[in-house]
C-alpha cells in the first residue's frame, strides 16, 4: 500500500486516483501526519505531492522526517519534490520566472523511474518527455547523493533521484493526463520500485467488502437511506449481495423526482434484485411543507429537514435495526479531514439523517468509505446494477425543488418532469448524454407569448441546461448542436401543453451555477 502525503494540491486525489488504477490500495494524509501513524500505514512507499506553498518560507510545510527514515521508497512530486530536496540538503530557490503549462523534459541518463519512458527522441539519443508543469520554486542545488535525472532549459534539475535509497522526484506532474506518459511513470513507481502487487481490483475489493460487512454486523439488521443515486444504490447492491434480507432500504419518494424516477428505483432493486425496500410516497406531504415558499435556501432547509423526518419515522417503525448505512465516499472523507473537522464520520447534507432519535443508537456502516467516485461505479456495474443508473448524471437532493424556480406546484413539476425527460432522452438518442457532464430542464414560471395554428397561446418557458466540468467547481455550457437543440425544443413544446417557449442558458460557472436555484 502507499501512503500519499497531501500539501494541499488540486491534483492529489488524481495522484491517488491513478495509483488505484494500476491496481494498487493508498491512501490520501495531511502532510502534518503523526511520525507514529507512518509507521502504522506500513506503508510500500511514500508519494509526496504537489502543493500551493513555498518552500522558501520559513514555516512551510515538510514531510515528517521519518518519511526519509522507513527505508521504503520515496516519490517527490512538484512541491514533494522541492521539500524533498530542501530536507534532504538540496537548495531551492524562487524562480524568476513561473512556468506553467505544457513543456518538454529530457531525461537524462538511465534512472529506474524514467528509463526507456519517452514520447521523442533528441538526435543525440536523449529521451523528451511532454509533461505538465505548474510551480515558481525550483531545485537550485542537489541533496548529496542525489544525481539529476531530467531537466528543462527553466528547470536544470527537473527530476532527481538517488536510486541507492530509493528516493525519485519530478518537478512536473504525472498524474495529469497532459502529462502523456505520467500512468507508466506512476506505474514505474509503483510497481517497479516499490514492488507492490495489483490486487486491488473490483473483485477483489467487493469480496473483501462482503467479508468485512459480515463481521461487522453479524446477524443485525441494517437500514439504508436509499435516494436512486449512484452511492446509495451501491451500498444498496453490495449489502444485499452480504447480508440478503438483514438490510431495509427505506426510499422517501420526496415527489419532486425525475420522470418514472421513483418506479424506476423499485423496480430495480425490489423487483429485479429482490431486496427490500419500503417506499414512501412523501410527494403530497413535501408540496404541502413548500406551499408559498420562494427563496431556494428556504426550500432546500425544508426539503432537507422534512426528508430527515420521514426517514426518522420510517426508522422508527424498524425497530429491530441496529445499524444505519450510508453512501459516504472517500473524497467525502478526505475533504472532511482536510477541513480540520476532526474524525468524525460526514453525514450527506441532503440525506442527513444524523439527527436519529437517540434511543434508537444506530452504528454507522459505511461500506464506500474508501473508494473514489468511478471505483464506486465500476463496483455497481459488477455488482449487476444498470449501466444507465450507475453512469447517471448527478442529481440534486432537492430535486425538481430547486428547478421550478420560486414556489413548487404540481401544475409546473409536471411539465417540467417530462420536459427534462424529452431531453435526455434526445441526449441519449444522439450519443450526447456522455459527452456533457449534467443536463436537466428548468422550469421558469414566466408566461411568454406564442401562436399555435390560428390560436394565442399564452404560457410557460422551459430553460435547458447541460454542462461540461470535471469538478462541478467551474463550467462550461455545453455546445450542443443547433440541430438537436431545435429538435429538443420542438417536441417540448409540441407534446407538453402549457409550454410555448424553451430557451438555453449559455452562462458559465462562474459566474452562474450550474443550478438555476
Ligand atoms: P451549483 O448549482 O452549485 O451545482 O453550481 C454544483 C453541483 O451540485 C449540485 N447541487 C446540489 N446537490 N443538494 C445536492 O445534493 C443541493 O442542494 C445542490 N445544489 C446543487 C448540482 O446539481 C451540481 O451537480
């Protein structure tokens, strides 16, 4: 297993998501980790990542030392490889210039991290690499012991390694895909130089899954808060798959889901794979709550609070249940260390059911505590769930709460359910749907001007929406097709009375949200 130390890098959790995929277990830790829990991890090796700050400051984060003292092999990446060096007797200065972006590096000489990786070769033999960098400091001076293994003309010492004690690093990033070869010097690393094994797999990781749920709730029954998202429906499959019948899903049809949403669920997981589910048809109970209300924050508090309600209630039938599962996933964890929150388990806001009644002392099971989103995924796929569940956009808890925009009513969540519906399935039939990260239709309740045959028509906009983005952090709009975009618009407002116009929002994020509300 390998240890990743964190300085606070965009790209750490690519670094660990990449190691996982050469099918090596690591784990993601606050660079200021206790020397005890190093050892602890018995880690194979260590990979230092990239990180915001200098080196140069005087209190600048540093790798533990005893990172240095394991006698396992180390990899410096970036600002990993700046401290590296700094520790280790090297100098590192501010360079005058940032450099940023594509560059080509040669590798010098035959290292065992780079040797024989290349994308060109110079005519005097020398292998170039095409890698993404990203840093102002730079090593000046290496630590003794060390020889250089790749440079740039702004970076002389561009890679460094002292292959005696197994320690390597780069100033650019292998974990980017720009970086062409970054996978096989991952790999290299990985493999080659510390010499783990690849059984971290999707078998594997169910089957271990399987085992360790068994031994943690023996013969007592869990309850599963099961929404149709991807993570639920995971935990769903695989505690079905470990304990049978000893799990309960509960699934709070909140009313505000997709078109067919709610059926959809049940019949995948009661039907077909035979678990138990209560449903509960919460819709009329949540238009009530929403009645009158505008502002979203408003509606997202009750929406949120009513769903814990009815949860809790549905628990509470469930007397004999000793453990609440939840689809907590390893970014969750991970942000909750780095946020400083303690240890302590992070409960989804928008199935939060941390408030269960004391009485009924619910053990937390979280089956998916360590595994990256796509992990998840594949998990499900394996574990026989549709690939269209498990490969589907995300979904806000809120649901059609927050894309009827202002109060909720029935008369608008149903053109706006099959507006949304029309969509997708036009993003579907085109091969688009996977080529945009999120797509959903808004409901704008404006009436707008139109004729119908001879007739006025007086009614209401449908807005599209559909982005592409790797973090949901920053956006593009979506450059759909005008084509498609006309069919769309056709048949919404064709087939769904009440609807005379549908508009696309072309704003990025930032500064608009990828949500209208
Ligand atoms: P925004 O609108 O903030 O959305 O750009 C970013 C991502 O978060 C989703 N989103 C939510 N998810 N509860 C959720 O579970 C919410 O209240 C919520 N609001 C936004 C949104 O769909 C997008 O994927």
């Amino acid at each position: 297993r390998i240890l990743i130390l964190d300085f606070g890098a965009q790209y750490t959790q690519l670094i660990a998501r990449r190691v996982r995929e050469i099918g090596v277990y690591c784990e993601i830790h606050p660079w200021d980790i206790d020397d005890d829990d190093v050892r602890e991890f018995l880690p194979t090796g260590i990979i230092l990542s990239g990180g915001p700050e200098s080196v140069t400051a005087v209190d600048g984060p540093r790798a533990p030392q005893v990172v240095f003292e394991l006698g396992v092999p180390v990899l410096g990446i970036c600002y990993g490889m700046q401290t590296m060096a700094a520790q280790l007797g090297g100098r590192v200065e501010s360079a005058d210039h940032r450099e940023f972006g594509y560059a080509q590096v040669r590798a010098r000489g035959h290292s065992r991290l780079l040797k024989d990786i290349e994308d060109h070769t110079t005519a005097e033999g020398f292998g170039l690499l095409d890698v993404w960098m990203s840093h102002g400091d730079r090593v000046t001076a290496l630590p003794p012991g060390f020889i250089c293994i790749a440079s740039t003309p702004s970076a002389p010492y561009a890679g460094m390694a002292d292959e005696e004690r197994g320690f390597y690093a780069v100033q650019f990033h292998p974990e980017v895909t720009h970086t062409r070869q970054g996978g096989r010097i991952l790999e290299r690393f990985v493999i080659g130089i510390c010499g783990c094994e690849t059984l971290w797999t999707t078998g594997n990781i169910i089957e271990d899954g399987i085992s360790a749920i068994r031994d943690e709730v023996g013969d007592d029954e869990v309850i599963l808060g099961l929404s149709g998202g991807v993570d639920s429906s995971v935990v769903a499959a695989l505690l079905h798959r470990a304990i049978g019948d000893q799990l309960i899903c509960v699934f709070v049809d909140t009313g505000l889901l997709r078109l067919h949403e709610g059926d959809q669920v049940m019949a995948t997981f009661a039907t077909h794979m035979g678990v138990r589910v209560v449903r509960v048809d919460a819709g009329e109970r949540f238009l009530a709550a929403l009645a009158g209300v505008i502002d979203p924050e408003a509606k997202r508090k009750i929406i949120g609070a009513l769903f814990v309600e009815i949860f809790e209630e549905e628990a509470g039938k469930l007397g004999s249940a000793r453990w609440l599962a939840q689809g907590t996933i390893y970014p969750d964890v991970i942000e909750s260390a780095g946020a400083r929150t303690g240890k302590a388990h992070v409960i989804k806001s928008h199935h939060n059911v941390g408030g269960l009644p004391a009485h009924m002392r619910l053990r937390l099971l979280e089956p998916l505590r360590e595994l990256f989103k796509d992990e998840v995924r594949r998990l499900g796929v394996e574990l026989g769930l549709p690939s269209e569940m498990v490969y589907r956009h995300p979904f806000p808890g809120p649901g059609l709460g927050v894309r009827i925009l202002g109060e909720v009513r029935p008369e608008f969540a149903e053109p706006l359910r099959r507006a949304d519906h029309i969509f997708i399935e036009e993003l579907r039939r085109h091969e688009l749907y996977d080529q945009v990260s999120q797509a959903f239709a808004v409901f704008l309740p404006v009436k707008s001007v139109g004729v119908m045959g001879d007739g006025r028509r007086y009614d209401w906009v449908i807005a599209l929406r559909a982005v592409e983005t790797v973090d949901f952090m920053t956006a593009r709009w979506a450059h759909l097709p005008y084509e498609f975009l006309d069919l769309v618009s056709r048949r919404i407002i064709n087939e769904i009375d009440g609807i005379s116009r549908v508009v696309y929002d072309v704003s990025g994020k930032p500064p608009a949200t990828i949500e209208w509300e």
